[in-house]
C-alpha cells in the first residue's frame, strides 16, 4: 500500500522567503505523526501543499500514493483539513453545514456520519445554531466535524489546540486517541511540546523551513535529554546529577559508588519532547 502521506523534496518559495527547504518524509499507516517547530518555521505551508491551497515550488506531494498536484480532486478524496484559522460561513447553521460539505463530497444521504460528529464533537444541542452565534471552541469542533464528514483516511490537523482551553484541548486529545484506534492516519502541527509527546508516535521538528530531527517521539526524548537525580541523604545534604536517559539507575548507583543506606529519599525527573526540542532548536 502506498503511504498515506509521501513529500519528496518539497520546496515553497514565497517572494523573499524560502518557506520550506527541501523537505522530505513519509507519514505511515495508522500513525499519528507530529510536526513540530517555532512559529515561522513552515509548518502550516506544508499543510497547504498538501491541501493544494499552495503549489510546490519544487519537489511532489502524494497522498495515497496520488499526486496531489495532478489529481488534486482525487487526493481531496482522501484526506480532510482542520486549518490554523478558523473559516467563517455565515449563513447556515451547523447541521447545513455539514450536509453541504457532504455534498461537496458528492456524499448525498450522509446523516449516520454527520450524527456520528455531532455527537463525538459535542455539537447535537447546538446543530441549529448559525456560525456566528458559536463559541471559538464550538467553531473549532465544527471545524473537525466538517473535515470528516467524508470519511478520510488522512487527517490534517494545523495547530488543532491553539487558543482552545484545557478542557476541550483534553477532549480533542481523547477524540484523536480514538481516530487513531479507528484506523485514521494523522498528521498535526503544533508548538506545543506536551501534546505532541502526548500523541504523536513520531515527529519532525522543523526550523526554518527544514528538518532539524526525525524519528519516534520517545526516542528523540531519549536521545536528546537527561534525567535529572536528586539525592537526599540521611545526613541533610543533598545531591544533585544530570544522567543520559539512556542510563539505568542501577547503573548509575554503581558508577558514583552511592550507598543505598545512607539514602533518605529519590526524586527522578525524565527528560520531555520539550528538553529535547529546546536542545535542538537553540544549537545553530
Ligand atoms: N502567503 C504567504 N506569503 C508570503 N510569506 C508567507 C506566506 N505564508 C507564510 N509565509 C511565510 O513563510 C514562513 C512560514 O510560515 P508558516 O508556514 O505559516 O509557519 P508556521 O505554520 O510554522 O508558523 C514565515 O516566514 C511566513 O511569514
Ligand atoms: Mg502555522
């Protein structure tokens, strides 16, 4: 099967700025995968090659293994958008909506699906209601709804918890767990680390326009941070120590020759996504 997401090389000039620098990386099936970087950095352009609101400047964008260049009609079958910024319909309510979409889709009799959304998204008391009278959160759902309503095997999320609160960015994060275990491919841009280490299998981490570190989200962590040790002793004193996370406690003992009866307590910190993004972001 070819994969859900496939960019090649991919760059996008915009007059004066190289906003993606040959980017290259593969979404697979099943997987939530996150792309991450500063503001700036390109992420949501990557979106809009995608999507075909941008054309690449170089290099080939394939969705299911379909140019989403030459055949955008075809490639929009197979994926839905929840862009960064919020789109303004002013004269349907919700449920309209979402038929339209439906038609867009050339999908008629839609209703199972739609319900389907209303209900997960928490839009059925409010399925009457015109866009403008919906709160920011309420626009947002009505954003994912509308993303799905065709039933994509890819879904692009462009920074799905920005200005969200924590209840409904907890309540996105738990719908996402529950696309992923229906089957549905995910990519989604955020800056923020602690969703990504949350949901993403894998991550890119983008600056300036080009890849900075690929791979497993719990390998980078891994890889790129410490954990820190702190000792206190019988004695009053206490003891500091940054390990690799890599490193065993055990082993850790064993090295810096700690006598466990003279411990009083142990306080481990693991490294984050966050550590590991800092590390990477501030080196050049
Ligand atoms: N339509 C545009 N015209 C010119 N420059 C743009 C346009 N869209 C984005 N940019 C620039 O491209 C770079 C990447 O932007 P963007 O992809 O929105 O970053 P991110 O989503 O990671 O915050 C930024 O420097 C931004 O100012
Ligand atoms: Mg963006």
């Amino acid at each position: 099967m070819s994969a859900p997401l496939k960019i090649t090389n991919l760059v996008k000039d915009y007059i004066g700025i190289r906003a993606v620098d040959d980017v290259t990386f593969e979404v697979k099936p099943g997987e939530v995968f996150g792309l991450l970087g500063p503001n700036g950095a390109g992420k949501t352009t990557i979106i809009s090659t995608i999507t075909t609101l941008e054309k690449p400047t170089q290099g080939r964008v394939e969705v299911f293994g379909v140019d989403v260049t030459r055949e955008p009609k075809k490639a929009k079958s197979f994926f839905g958008v929840v862009p960064q910024e919020i789109v303004h319909q002013g004269f349907f309510n919700i449920r309209e909506i979402l038929q339209i979409y439906s038609g867009f889709h050339g999908i008629l009799n839609n209703e199972e699906q739609i319900e389907y959304l209303l209900e997960k998204l928490d839009l059925k008391n409010y399925s009457g209601r015109m866009v403008k009278q919906l709160s920011g959160g309420m626009k947002r759902r009505l954003m994912i709804a509308k993303a799905l309503v065709h039933k994509p095997k890819l879904l692009l999320l462009d920074e799905p918890t920005a200005g969200v609160d924590i209840e409904l960015r907890h309540s996105l994060w738990e719908f996402v767990e529950e696309l992923r275990r229906g089957g549905i491919t995910i990519l989604l841009t955020t800056h923020y680390l602690e969703e990504a280490e949350k949901l993403c299998d894998r991550v890119g981490i983008i600056h300036k326009g080009k890849f900075v570190k690929i791979g497993p989200t719990k390998e980078l962590v891994r890889e790129l941070t410490d954990r820190q040790i702190r000792l206190e002793l019988k004695d009053g004193t206490v003891q500091t120590y940054a390990i690799p996370s890599q490193q065993k406690i055990g082993d850790f003992f064993v090295k810096h020759n700690v006598a466990v009866e003279k411990i009083s307590d142990i306080q481990i910190e693991e490294g984050s996504l966050e550590q590991a993004f800092q590390r990477l972001i501030n080196h050049d």
